[in-house]
C-alpha cells in the first residue's frame, strides 16, 4: 500500500554518489553568478540578478556522477508541460559532454539558496537559465578533464572529454566519467573566467529538437508522478468547503450528517485569513476521511451558515457597464507622446473600437492539490507548485516554524498556467496536517477550482484611432480599465502595475506621432491572479481588432495596415512619459522593443501561412502579432462559419522569434498549446459572478476548448537564431495573438465584428 | 462485499457500494495513473475499461464495477509497450502529461472497438477528452500512428 515517489528519477540506474561524490556537495558554499564573467561565450546581462536568489552556476549544485557513469542533473525548475526539466538540464549535458543516455534528471526540492531563483513563472527558465546552465556543464567537464590529466600525468591540454569519456588524445587512451567521478569532485571548481565554452557548432542537443522529454515513458504507463500521486503511510484525505465569496466567513456548521458518512474520520473550521491576503487560504470548513470520494460525499452533508463580506455584491454584469463607462471618461496618462487631443481634433476619420474580455479560470487539468506532513516541529510538503521557495516561506510563517524545519518537494504539475504560483492549497494541507497530527492530502475539486480560482482580470478596452485624409494614423488613444493583480496583495490597489502596464499597453511598438494611455481606476471584487500571458490578453486583443478595424475602414489589407502601423525596423522609445517601463524585468538594453523583429514575424507568417490565399466562401482568414515575454509571435488563423454560425478552423499558421533556442521540439508544442488556450478562452471562457459567487462550476458551464474545436492543422514556424540574440520567452507569448487573429478571421469571413469575448452565441443565426 | 478484477487481480470492498471507482482504485488500491480532473463525466482524465469498454471511472460506482474486471493504464499492457502508448511517444504527445493516462485508455478503447477510425470518428471519440495544454494535435496524430500504423 504505501508508495510515494517524489523525485521522478527518469532513468535507469539507482544513484550511488550524489555531488561529483557523495557529502561532497554541501560541504562547499556553492557560488551565484553575480559579477562574474564567462569567456569564449557572449554573455548578456538578463533580469535574474534581480529575482530573489538570482542565478546559481557551480557544477557541485547541479551534477552527481555515479560511479557506474551515471550522471544526474538537477532540475530547479517546475515542469508544468513546458519540458523544462528537460531542456535545462540538456544544456549541462550538452555542454559537459556527457551522453543523454546516461543522463536522469532529479527534480530539486525548495532551496534558493542552492539553486538560485525557482519561481517557474513569466517565461523566465531558459532566457535566465541557459548561460548559468551553460556554464554548470562547462565547469564539470573541465573537471573531469583536469581529473583524467593528473591520472594519466600529462598537461590537460592533451586530454579531451567527448561523450561521457575523457580520451588522451596522442595515445587514444580513455577514461569514462564513471572512472572519474571521485577523482573530479576532488578538483578546484573553475573559476567561471576560465571556462571554455563549447563551440556552439559542435552541440549535439541544443537546438536540434531530437530529445523527448525525460518524463514521456512514465506518463504513458501511468508512473510519472503528479501532486495528486503522493502517498504517506497513515495518510487522510480531505476536501474544504470554503467560503462561496471572497471575504467571507464561517458563522456556525453542523457536521452530524457528515460524520455519517462511510469513511469520514472528522470535520473541522480551517483558519482563513482576512481579503486580500496574497496566497493565505480562504478557511472554511474541512471533512477528513479515509480516502477522496468519503471526504467529497461528507462535504456534501455538511450545513454551514456563511457570513457573505463585502464582496456579496459583486455582480459581474453590473460590473462590465461601469469598466465600460470608466473607459469613457479620461484617466490616469500612463503614456503620453505628442498631443493627441489637437491631433484627434484634426483629423479627418476617427475609428472608434470598444472591447471587452471577461474573468476567464486556469482551471489546469490537475486541479490544486497539496500533501503535508507536519510533526515534532518539522513540516514536510509534497506538492505540485510554480513557486517552490515561496511556498516553503509562506509555510514556515503560516505554521509558525523556522524556514530550515520546512522541506517542500517539487512534484510534476499537472498543468499550472499561472494557478499554481499561488500556494494556498498547500498552506490549506499543512495546516490540516499540523492540526490532526498526521499527514494529509487536501484535494481541490474541479467546483472548487472554477469558484475559488485567483482569476484573470476582467476588463474593458477603448481605443480611438485617428485618421489623416490619406488614412494614415495619426493619433492613437487606448484605455485600458481592469483590476490589478496587486489587489490581492494590497487593499485598496485599483491602477494596473507596471507590469500590467507593460504588457502590451505602454509598450506599443507603433510607428504613430501621437499616441496617449490612460488607465482609468478600477477596484477588484474577487481574487485576480495572473493567467498565461497575463494582460496581453485583453491589451493585445484591443490593439489587434484595432488594426484590422482600421484596415476595414480605410479598404487596406489587415496585414499591409499592421505593417504600416508597425513602421521601419528600429528600436522602439515609448518617451519619458512611462515611468517604469517594465520589459518583463529584463534589461531593456538586452531585449529592446525591436520594431524590427515584430516586422520579421508579421513577413515569417503571412510567407509560411500563405496570406491573401484563396479560400472558400464563408471562410476567412486573420492576422494578428504580439511582442510578449521578451519575444515575437505572429498568427493567421483561417476560420470557417457555416449557416447556422458553427465555426470551425480548417488552419493556424503561428510565427514565432524567442532569440537562441535550446528545445524546438518543444516550442513547437507550446504553441500548439497556444492555439488551443486562445480558442478556449476566445470562445467560450467566462466567469460571471452574481452576489459574489461565481456562477460556473466545472466544464459543462466553464468550457474549454476539445479536440472536436481544435484547428485542423496547427503549423510552426521557427524564427531561426544566432548565439547573438539573447533567448526569450516561449510559454506564454503564444497565447496573445490568437483570439484576435481569429476574431479578425471572423470577421474575414462574415463581416461579424467580434468586440468582447467570449465569442460564446455571437455567431449564432 | 463487493468482488472486481482490477488488472488481472481480485480484490474486494466492504465499504461505501457508492463509491466512485477512481476513488477505491487511486486512494484505496494505490493505482494513481487513473487521474481526476472533473468529477461529473465532462473530462475523461479517469478514463478506465469496464469489461474491455472505456468508461469514466469517477461516475461509475463500485456497486456497477462488481464483479465486472476493470483495466487501468498500469494494466494496459504488462510492459507498456501497447500500440496506443508506443503511438504516444513516438509522436511525442505530452506536455504536462496529467491527461494522458485517460487520453490513452480512451483511444485504445476505440481502437478495439474500430480498428479503423476515420479522422472524424477520432476527433469525436477523443472530443471527451480534455488536455488543457492542448495537445490535440498530436494526440490526433497518435490515435491515427496506432490505428494504422502509419
Ligand atoms: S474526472 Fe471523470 S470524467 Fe473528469
Ligand atoms: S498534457 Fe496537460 S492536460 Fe493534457
């Protein structure tokens, strides 16, 4: 009965020695790459010296070799369905030499200190990790070939290693990495000045697209190891009732009925914190039982009295006319260039777009589940979290103990999207478990995912489009009215961040005279929390309906117009005006606004997607580009809207730039992943709330997209790269461009222009 | 008492006759490749085969599986080397991989009950399978790779 792996060891081969050997890994403070320099690498400066924890690229931190020549590589970072924790660790292999086959991948427990910054979130693994990890492979490789040298006592100018051997080479004698572990860990670690790096045309992995994922086998039989998986000898299961609105509270709760139930052990209040409390859990009530069904049918019996709080009465209906007419009204100027009023007040045309996008829900096909152990002043937690570090913070400081009495394992998530950054579901098990005194497994159920999510925002986007007698654009005012996600950290924050700003709003990289943002205030009602590719979802809709609506007013081709509103390649200053211009938290002088770039995208898309083609009547063709997370993507959907308004997508055809690249393989399935996230949420993605309460419950009323919706044939086109452009983000900038390349197709197709979403029954005849 | 045969081996229940059978298999018997993603039958992520048929597991009730021989994604085939999960990997299916097990138990229902499935036939069958990292494409693919071989 009792099973529980955590670590996902993908590969043959029990580990003997961990750290080159064994104990030696923690004995040696392992350095961060702070200030120091690689040669025979370009190297730029990226944003991850200013995440908690930034870097870490000491070998002793990230590689173990076994004495049969087993190597194994630390994964730092969160698998979510992105493949990082393989491709990252690829970049050691490759670089060390070694021979993947020979290679399994150990996912690493919470411990910044030691791995630098685990927060798997904003795009961030490969564009911070690849140098670090470049530089971890190099320094294990020059290791073990300084190791070899010594045994052979010849200058280690003679010796080379090449796949997972060191080989003298006037004699041809060889030793393999096994041979060497021992004697390699006994070396001074490099300096990471001395690293010789690999000659990029020598890789054998990076950028080639040829290695599966580490985890692919065991999730076909059923093995790989997701939160929901972790078993604990003696272990409860529980689910919450937790309060139907934000903000609210228990009054009173019977559990007679409950205990009736087979296999309920007990019912108990869980603490909940007052709104807004970051990731703090909502309370409630918990029903613990002997396995997951008992717990749910004993919450159903349950009768609890609420005390609703101030947000009963949110209603989300009322709450779309008041963003709307806020919209309206001038706000705060959030960017400012030239004078848009004379400017509007001059021309000759003014195109008008009011758009709107409702709360959508993560709703990942795993939903929130955490598992924790706490006893004799120790807390352990198995869960599949974005967040690991943050997540054993917040639990120390929930649970009253020090930081170093808390270990929390990195499970598989089963998907994350930016739900799983927020760890309340496992502050929700460790506080149970401290309670009861035995280890326990809180499982959220899909109702309880879609009610109690930490949604993406809602809001409402107005733009107006000047217009000289030529056509040309001359004026462009754009105001974005949402929520911020700081709502939920801070009471009373009701403008977007500057990183809300800076995703897809203040960074217009459009080639007008005169362009203003505004970003009129906005108060949350519920817990906003931020969704793959976070505001570039409404902003990048509202700007990219715009163009096609421009395009549409003045008889222009859509992707001639975006072309012509994009400009001449050049890097783009958006003026003094914006303060903070957040760029995802990257130095702007590595990843400029490259107006260049997004033209490349735009031509890669309209050749490889054959734009202008012929297609059949009632189908119709779309085009949309975004710059998000530091990268380019561009996207043609071809629709098709039958009689009866049933759509279809015969074709996408997505372009995408994100700089050097290690895994293409898996690019390509991210923006295949993409595509089915911007049709789900272009069509059918909605929470509505009325007295506070989300409406929809699981995925008859919250639906997403099926393989019976999902386009026909998906293709990607991959900027190809030099060393010389830093890597960018490719989880999330796939998502942007697609709801409205396909409302623009729609509209292609049936004249139907679609302003909010979903696109739900608008098509409907 | 309630007798199945899950993969292959008797086992017996004298708890709740309602309880979910993803339930008894994941938390009681320990067989967690049978996933939970819903709870009402709008997933497929429980996906197991009663009796050789593929059926939601998290709206079937021990009571319904009694004596009926239940095969999980562990039992699919004894060294998972089953067309369907060969089909998977070589077209590289997964992302997150949560939805997998249910999307494979799905696909090699289908296959047994028709060898032969049109592009059509597969896109409605699988239609009860959510991946919300949106793998359609290749799962499509896949259903197709272990359908024909091709
Ligand atoms: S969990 Fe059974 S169909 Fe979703
Ligand atoms: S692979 Fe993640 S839900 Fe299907």
């Amino acid at each position: 009965m009792f099973q529980y792996r955590v670590e996902n060891v993908s590969r043959r081969g029990v580990l003997q020695g961990l750290g080159i050997t064994a104990g030696l890994v923690l004995a040696v403070p392992v350095m961060s790459r702070r200030g120091m320099a690689a040669t025979g690498m370009a190297t730029y400066k990226t944003g991850a010296d200013k995440m908690p924890h930034g870097t870490v690229n000491d070998p002793r931190a990230f590689v173990a070799i076994a004495p049969d020549g087993i190597v194994t590589i630390i994964a730092s970072r969160s698998e979510m369905g992105t493949g990082v924790r393989t491709s990252l660790p690829m970049i050691v292999a490759d670089e060390m030499n070694a021979d993947w086959g020979r290679v399994q991948v150990k996912q690493a427990d919470a411990d910044e200190a030691k791995y630098g910054n685990q927060d798997t979130d904003g795009s961030r693994s490969t564009r911070h990790f690849l140098i670090p990890m470049r530089q971890v492979g190099a320094a294990a490789r020059m290791m073990l070939e300084a190791a070899a040298a010594k045994q052979w006592g010849v200058p280690v100018s003679e010796v080379k290693a090449d796949n997972h051997e060191v080989i003298h080479t006037p004699t041809g004698r060889k030793l393999g990495y096994g041979d060497l572990a021992t004697a390699a860990a006994a070396e001074p670690v490099p300096d990471p000045s001395q690293l010789q790096m690999k000659d990029p045309k020598d890789f054998r992995y990076i950028g080639k697209g040829k290695v599966s994922i580490v985890d692919l086998h065991d999730i076909t039989v059923g093995k790989a190891m997701y939160g929901i998986d972790t078993r604990l000898p003696g272990m409860k299961y529980a689910v919450i009732a937790r309060p139907p609105v934000v903000g609210g509270k228990v009054v009173s709760f019977d559990p007679t009925d409950a205990m009736k139930v087979s296999g309920v052990e007990k019912v108990m209040e869980v603490k909940g914190w007052p709104w807004p409390s970051k990731f703090q859990p909502l309370g409630g009530v918990a029903v613990i039982a002997r396995n997951t069904g008992a717990a749910i049918k004993g919450r159903d019996a349950l009768k609890i009295v609420w005390d609703d709080g101030a947000n009963a009465h949110y209603d989300s209906a009322v709450y779309r006319r008041e963003l709307e007419e806020a919209a309206r009204k001038p706000g705060l100027v959030v960017r400012n260039n030239g004078d848009v009023d004379a400017a509007m007040k001059s021309a000759d045309k003014i195109v008008v777009g009011e758009y709107y996008l409702p709360h959508f829900a993560h709703a990942p096909m795993e939903p929130p589940v955490a598992t924790a152990n706490v006893a004799d002043g120790k807390a352990e937690i198995w869960a599949p979290v974005q967040s690991p570090q943050g997540t054993l913070d917040d639990a120390a400081k929930t649970l009253g103990l020090k930081p170093e009495d808390v270990t929390v394992h990195v499970t598989l998530l089963g998907g994350g999207f930016g739900r799983k950054s927020k760890c309340d579901y496992a502050l929700e098990a460790a506080i149970i478990s401290q309670a009861i005194g035995a280890p326990v497994r809180v499982q959220w159920t899909r109702e309880d995912d879609i009610q109690h999510d930490f949604y993406h925002t809602v809001s409402a986007e107005r733009i107006e489009a000047g217009l000289d007698k030529n056509g040309k654009v001359i004026a462009w005012r754009h105001r974005s009215v949402a929520p911020t996600i700081m709502s939920t950290f801070k009471a009373g924050a009701n403008h977007e961040a500057p990183f809300e700003l800076g995703m897809g709003l203040v960074d217009l990289p459009f080639d007008i005279q005169n362009i203003r943002c505004e970003n009129p205030a906005a108060e949350a009602h519920t817990r906003i929390g931020w969704f793959r590719s976070v505001s570039n979802i409404p902003h990048a809709f509202a700007v990219q309906t715009m163009v096609s609506e421009i395009a549409h007013a003045t008889g222009r081709d859509p992707k001639d117009m975006l072309l012509e509103l994009i400009g001449p390649a050049r890097l783009v200053d958006v003026g003094p005006s914006v303060k903070d211009l957040w760029d995802y938290g990257e130095p702007i002088s590595s990843y400029p606004i490259d107006a260049g770039r997004l033209r490349k995208v735009v031509e890669l898309v309209a050749e490889k997607g054959e734009w202008g083609r012929q297609v059949p009547k009632g189908h119709g063709l779309g085009i949309a580009v975004h710059r998000s997370f530091v990268s380019y993507v561009a996207t043609i959907v071809e629709v098709a809207v039958d009689s009866k308004g049933k759509m279809t997508i015969p074709r996408v055809d997505t372009a995408i730039d994100c700089g050097i690249y290690v895994n293409p393989e898996r690019i390509q399935s991210q923006i295949e992943g993409a595509a089915i996230m911007g049709l789900s949420l272009a069509k059918y993605g909605e929470i509505t709330f009325k007295h506070g309460r989300a409406m929809q419950k699981n995925f008859d009323t919250f639906q997403v997209g099926r393989m019976s919706d999902s386009p026909m044939v998906t293709n990607v086109h991959i900027m190809p790269a030099t060393w010389a452009v830093p890597p960018s983000g490719v989880g999330e900038p796939g998502v942007p461009p697609f709801a409205p390349a396909l409302c623009n197709a729609i509209f292609a197709a049936t004249g139907k222009r679609i302003r909010h979403l979903p696109i739900g029954k608008q098509l409907e005849v | 008492m309630i007798t199945l045969i899950v993969n292959g081996k008797e086992h017996n229940w004298d708890g709740d006759p309602s309880l979910p059978l993803l339930w008894y298999l994941r938390d009681e018997v320990g067989l967690t490749g049978t996933k939970f993603g819903c709870g009402h039958a709008f997933c497929g992520a429980c996906t197991v085969h009663l009796d050789g048929v593929a059926v939601r597991s998290c709206s079937t009730s021990m009571h319904e599986a009694a004596d009926r021989h239940i095969t999980t994604i562990e039992g699919l085939d004894p060294a998972g080397n089953h067309p369907v999960q060969k089909a998977w990997r070589e077209v590289n299916v997964p992302q997150c991989g949560y939805c997998q097990s249910g999307q494979i138990m799905q696909a090699s229902a289908l296959i047994r009950q028709n060898p032969h499935p049109t592009t059509e036939e597969i896109r409605e069958t699988m239609a009860g399978n959510i991946c919300r990292c949106g793998c359609y494409q290749r799962i499509e693919a896949a259903v197709r790779l272990a359908a024909t071989g091709a």
